[in-house]
C-alpha cells in the first residue's frame, strides 16, 4: 500500500503544480508578448535619449480611438495621420468627452499595428499611463508625446496606433473620483 | 486454466457477491460496477448530447429560423459540446478502462477503489448542475463549448458560474481516475507482465491518464479565472483593466490540444486490440506502437496555438506551430500503417467489433488528412470558423472515438454479459450508423470551404442542398443508436452462451477467465498464458 501511497502523493504533488502552472502562464504570456511584441502590445515607455532624427526616410503613423463595447464618451485623436521621422519626438493629444450626466473612469489601452513594429514605438508620455476620471459633461485634452525608434526595420513605413477606450467606472474604487472631486 | 478456476472457486468462499439493492451502486468499490456505472452514464449522456444535435440539425435543415430561438440554438451548440465531451467520450474510456484494465494485467481491483467510487459519482452531481443551468433565468452557457473570453466571461449569462463549478467537478473525477489508472497500472501488473508485455488498450491509457493529469488542472485554473473576473474584479482577460483576452484562448488551448489526445488515444488501445484479434495476427510493430503514442502525447503540448492563427501571432509563430503540428501526423501515420499491416495477409473475419474497428481507421484518418489540411496556416484563414473545422473535429470523434466505443463495447459485452450480440443487429446497426455518419459529416467538408461559418442559426440560401442532406444524415445516425441501446440491453439479458475466450483469435487475460467475469477475478496473481509470455 506504501508504493501507492507514494504514487498517489507524486501524482497529486503533479496535479497541483500544472494548476499553479496554468496561473503561471499569465505572467509567462506578458513576458513571452515583451520578447516577440505579440499583440502589439506597446512596452517602451519613458523617457527616451534624443539623438539626431533619421531625415532619409518618414514614417506614416495613424491614430485611431475605438470604443470599447458600451462606452459612451466621445474620443477621438486630434490629428489622423502624422509624419514623422525615426528619431523626431512628435506630440499630439486625444480628445475626449463624457457627455453623461455621472462620473466616470476610463482606461485608454493601446495597441500598435503592425505588431512588429510595437517595440520601436516610444512613448514619452501618454494618457495611457493613467485612468482617465471625467465629472459629468467634462471635456479634456489628453496629451500623446513620442518617438519612433531608428532601429524601426526600413520595411515598415506606416504603423497604427490605435487606443480603445474602456469604461471601467465599476470596477475603480470611488478613490480615483474622490480625489479628482477634490482637486476640483 | 484449470489452475485459474480452482483459484477463482476458492476465492467465491472468501468474498461475497455483490451487495443487493441501490447500497451496492451507491458504495461499490468493485471496478466492473463502477466500469458499468460510467458507461451507462455515458450512454446517457450520449443520448442527451445527442438530441442537442439533432436539434441544431433540425434548425439548419432549411435557412431562416424555424424552430428555435438563435440564442437557445447557441445554447445547444455549447451543451451538446460540453456533454459530449466531458460527459459522453471521456466517461465511456474511463468505465472501459476500469472494467478491462484490472482485467487485463492480472489484478483484483483498481489501485484506490474508494476513490474510484469517489470519481464516478461526482460526475452525475457535475452534469446535473451543468444541465440544471438550462432552466435557469438567462439561460445555459452560449458561448460555445470553448467558452472564450470575454463572450464567457463579461457578456456571459448568470449561470456562467454553474458551468463554472461543473468544469471544477469533471476535472476532478478526471484526475481522480487518471491517478487511479496510473497507480494500477504501474503497481498491479500480474508477476511477468513487464511494461512491454502491456496490453496496448493499458498503454494508451497509462499515456493518457499523464496527459489528464497534466491538462486538467490547467482548465481548472482557466475556469478559476474566469470566476475570479466575474465576481472578484480582477482582470485576466478584461484589456481594460490590463487583461488580455488572448491570453484565454492560449490557455484554454494548453489544456485544449492535449484534451483533444484524451480523446483518441484510448481509441488508439481498442482499435490496437480489436484488429489483432479478428485479423488473427499479433499486432505488428508492438514497440513502434507504444513510441508512436509516446510522442503524439509529448508533441501535443507544443502545437496549442494552430487553434489561433488567425488572432495574429508572429511569423516565426504560425510557422512553428504548423510544422510540430505536421509532424504528428508521423507517429499517428506509424499507427495507421501498423493497423493496415496487422491486417495484411491475416485470415480477417468481419464481426461487429471488427467492422466498427475498421471504419475507424478509413474514416479517423479522413479526420487526420482534414486536420493536415487545417494545420497548413496560410489555408487555415480560410477554413478557420467554418463548417469544414466542424467536419473535421466530427470525423475524428464520431466515427473516431465514439466508433472506437462502440467497437470496444461490442468486442467485450461476451465478457462482461456471458452473451454474444446478436451478430445481424449490430451489422445492422453499423451500417446505418456508418452510413449515416458519412452523409452527415462529409457535406459540412464542402459547405466548409465554400464559406459557411460555424455556429449560426440561420445561412445563406446556396449552402440549402447539402444542410439539408447532412440534417437527414443526422437523424439516421440519431435514430440508429437505438438499436445501439437494443443491442446491449439485449446482450445483457440473454442471448448465445459466450465462451471464455468469446472471439476466435483474442489474446491476453481477459480472455483467459470464464464469462461473463467473475465479480472477483485474480484475486491471486495470475501465470502469463503462453501467449504472452
């Protein structure tokens, strides 16, 4: 009964780990999409050294705002398409309105076509960075600030950006609008 | 053989017989009870699934809506795949591992048999709740039997956390049964039955029972997931809160491909040990087979992702995981191969089990040349979603593992009732259930490609002629079960006097004790037959 016992106890010991492993693979999956920039999933972010731009060539970036299921504001990029150079820090800024009558939390998250080029795409600051509270009928300005690598392969010459917006008013605690009602 | 029945009397003075009334179902320890308990419950669930499916063939025997609401259709599409699944085909290999498996290598009983009772009678508990969600307000889960997310989670009906809670309950009487499975086998084979003296049918599922215990769990934590998005905030799959609903279908996928293995390679072991038997030849390639199996299990891990080619993944991506998928199509053709040469030159007869054995292998492999087809991952743009997908996935499970169910049960009831079928029945049910499969199944090939996608109510008016023809195939297949239920209620109550060795040419110790079994066989280790030796 002991060599079952043994087994048993191997097997279950098995059994446990592939559930720990199971919730190991989100964390696996983030690492595995930084390393390929699978789904376009952006992760340079920060503050990046400026060094003399790339003039030979210009690339075609186009904004894009997509809703999420649901959400009601109005978003939208203040420009369509800009033309930059590798190496040019450009800015730009969304727009967004919440014309319901309550508060309300956004998050904006990004995703950038095509996905090879996501890991040359900087961004210096983004209103992704951070939740977006609007008080009912607040309009804002939401600044865009960033560079495309030089290291961009000579193959891409237009790339999407592309934010959808979600609405995550019910998730938030009432924290985040707590603290924008003081700050107004 | 006289030594094995001196054996067999002595041991009836030692142990009672069954326990009467429902006590002896309810608290059997006995792995031929629990072996019959889980495939008569499978049965059940065939039929349950089965009229699911005979209910979307209705719905799509013309366009346009007729009988039902498409959101109840989605209903049915998602709970006939879940029955079938976790409540038909898996059930039906465990109740046949647990009735020939002891049998035969030598032992008395499975390893835990407390725990083997544990492991079935979870599972009425699990699908009682899962089916209970129909009558519920929102209806069942109609996401599809695959549940992504966020349909499964954010848009989900309320009774997403019964589903939730059913998974939880089937994973764990598949676990419970897999480490069962490993423990008997590796500690209870009779003295001289070394590992390459296995039966093939124990070998098949020693392998599995690995897979299960590797996948199950992580359905389990996908499923945990879902219900920690649901109704605890986080967001695993919510791309609001920093989720990532990719992330689902790659996990799901993990445990997925190798489930999809669960469900073949235990058909593998039958259809291995049918052909030998009435091609009267010993299997050939006994090693080739037991690697052949071995690597199929290994590479079924590493091919998840051809299930998402299309939610963009990187080149370098798509093509790695085309190319691991082709290459299983080397050991699963080493199978086919072997099969076809146990027969060559063997002196074939074409009783029932045989000839279920046999279109097993023409039509299985019609699955697997779809399935190369769907591997090929610029094509797959075009297929994925499709009616040909489900074409694919319904030749290697219905006239795959099903006919490699029904084949095993044909070829043991002698053993297990003391009766031979009724041969002209159960032609009669094959031929109607071979034929009817192949007029369901093989227009949604060309339906498929010409552009139908899957899991709709309602289509365009040029796919009619051949819905319409699979619609009526389905009911011949539907309807022809029934002899099916015949066959065996009839074996089981009388019929022709089943010798111990019940077919001509088998081998191995199950053959060797009277039938129908003893409710206590080996209660001392067996000798090997010569044959085996």
């Amino acid at each position: 009964m002991s060599a079952h016992g043994r087994l048993v106890r191997r097997l279950v010991l098995g059994s446990v780990l592939m559930f720990g492993f199971g919730f190991a693979l989100v964390p696996l999956y983030d690492v595995f999409c930084e390393v390929t920039g699978l789904n376009g999933k952006i992760t340079n972010t920060g503050p990046v050294a400026i060094s003399a731009m790339d003039t030979s060539r210009q690339i075609k970036v186009r904004l894009i705002a997509v809703h999420n299921e649901g959400m009601p504001w109005d978003f939208g990029p203040m420009d369509g398409v800009i033309r930059a150079h590798p190496g040019e820090m450009k800015q730009t800024a969304f727009m967004a309105t919440n014309p319901t009558g309550r508060r309300m939390v956004a998050q904006a998250i990004p995703s950038v076509a095509p996905a090879e080029a996501a890991q040359y795409l900087h961004k210096v600051n983004c209103f992704c960075f951070e939740q977006q509270a609007l008080m009912a009928g607040e309009s804002v300005e939401m600044p865009l600030l960033f560079v495309i690598d030089k290291k961009l392969p000579e193959h891409i010459r237009s790339l999407t950006l592309s934010y959808t917006l979600f609405d995550i008013s019910p998730e938030v605690s009432s924290a985040v609008l707590a603290e924008k009602e003081q700050r107004l | 053989m006289s030594t094995l029945d001196t054996t067999l009397h002595a041991d009836a003075h030692e142990h009672h017989g069954p326990a009467k009334g429902m006590g002896r179902w309810l608290f059997t320890t006995n792995h031929k009870d629990i072996g019959s308990m889980y495939l008569w419950f499978s049965l059940l669930m065939f039929f349950v699934g089965g009229c699911m499916a005979l209910m979307i063939r209705a719905e799509l025997f013309q366009p346009g809506l007729q009988l039902i609401e498409p959101g109840f259709f989605n209903q049915m599409t998602t709970m006939h795949g879940l029955i079938m699944v976790f409540g038909a085909v898996m059930p039906a290999f465990v109740g046949l591992a647990n009735w020939m498996v002891p049998m035969m290598i030598g032992a008395p009983d499975m390893a835990l048999p407390r725990m083997n009772n544990w492991s079935f009678w979870i599972l009425p508990f699990a699908f009682a709740m899962l089916i209970s969600t129909l009558f519920m307000e929102g209806g069942a889960p109609n996401f599809g039997w695959t549940f992504y997310a966020p349909l499964s989670t954010t848009y989900a009906p309320p009774s997403v956390t019964y589903f939730i809670f059913a998974i939880h309950m089937m994973g764990i009487s598949s676990i419970m049964g897999a480490i069962n499975i490993i423990a008997t086998i590796l500690n209870m084979r009779a003295p001289g039955m070394t590992m390459m003296k296995l039966p093939l049918f124990c070998w098949t599922w020693l392998i599995t029972a690995f897979l299960l215990i590797a996948v199950m769990p992580v359905l389990a934590g996908v499923v945990t997931m879902m219900l920690m998005d649901i109704h605890f905030g986080t967001s695993f799959f919510d791309a609001g809160g920093g989720g990532d609903p990719v992330l689902f279908q790659h996990v799901f996928w993990f445990f997925g491909h190798p489930e999809v293995y669960i469900m073949i390679l235990p058909a593998f072991g039958i259809i291995s040990q049918i052909i030998p038997t009435f091609a009267r030849k010993r299997l050939f390639g006994y090693a080739s087979m037991v690697y052949a199996t071995a690597s199929i299990a290994v590479l079924s891990f590493l091919v998840w992702a051809h299930h998402m080619f299309t939610v963009g993944i990187p080149l370098a991506g798509e093509l790695f995981f085309m190319y691991a998928t082709m290459l299983i199509a080397v050991p699963t053709g080493v199978k086919v191969f072997n099969w076809v040469a146990t027969m060559f030159r063997g002196s074939m007869t074409f009783e029932t089990p045989m000839l279920f054995a046999l279109a097993f292998v023409v039509l299985f492999t019609i699955g697997g040349f779809s399935g190369l087809m769907l591997a090929i991952a610029p094509v797959d743009f075009q297929y994925h979603d499709t009616y040909f997908v489900v074409a694919h996935f319904h030749y290697v499970l219905v006239p795959g593992a099903i006919f490699s169910i029904m084949a095993g049960v044909y070829y043991w009831l002698p053993k297990w009732t003391g009766h031979m079928l009724d041969e002209r029945m159960g032609k009669l049910h094959f031929w109607l259930s071979f034929i009817g499969v192949n007029i369901t199944f093989f227009p949604m090939h060309f339906i498929g490609l010409a552009g139908m996608p899957r899991r709709i109510p309602d289509y365009a008016l040029q796919f009619a002629d051949f819905n319409m023809v699979a619609s009526i195939g389905a009911f011949l297949f539907g309807l022809s079960q029934l002899i099916f239920l015949w066959n065996v209620i009839a074996c089981v109550r009388g019929g022709r006097k089943a010798e111990a060795r019940a077919w001509e040419g088998a081998e191995g110790l199950e053959w060797e004790i009277p039938s129908p079994a003893p409710y206590h066989t080996f209660a001392t280790p067996p000798q090997l037959p010569e044959s085996l030796r």
